[in-house]
C-alpha cells in the first residue's frame, strides 16, 4: 500500500515538536488484568509511563496510538 505521506506514529506521554496523538479511546473491562493481558496477546504494548495507578493501564496499539484498559 502506497501513500503520499511518511507515517509517524505519535509519542506517549506527549512530547513538545514530536508527533501528538490523534484520538485516544477508553475501555472498560471487568477483569483488568485479563483484558490487559488479551491486549497485549492480540499486539499492544504497555507503555513505560503509567498513571491510573489500579484504575486503568495505558497502551499502545501495533499502530503507537495510546489507548487505556479502564477498571469498571
């Protein structure tokens, strides 16, 4: 697949001058850790910065784009 622009996958936690995020979702699970875990299965990552402390994890999609897994 060919484009007429370079993708630059954006930068979390936000950076000044680097590529921002374009949309970020929030998920609920029941089961925290087991949807966290099926993320990752299915190709996200965990990212190094966290800040929901037990109420939600943050990630990244194959893509970088963030995205978080939310307590419910």
């Amino acid at each position: 697949m060919e484009s007429d622009f370079d993708y630059i996958p954006p930068v979390w936690p936000e950076e000044p001058g680097k590529q921002q995020k374009q949309m970020h979702f929030n998920f609920q699970a029941d089961d925290l850790p087991a949807a966290v875990d099926e993320a990752i299965r299915l190709g996200a990552t965990k990212t190094a910065a966290q800040y929901g402390g037990a109420q939600f994890v943050t990630l990244l999609d194959p893509e970088g784009h963030p995205f978080c897994l939310c307590r419910k």
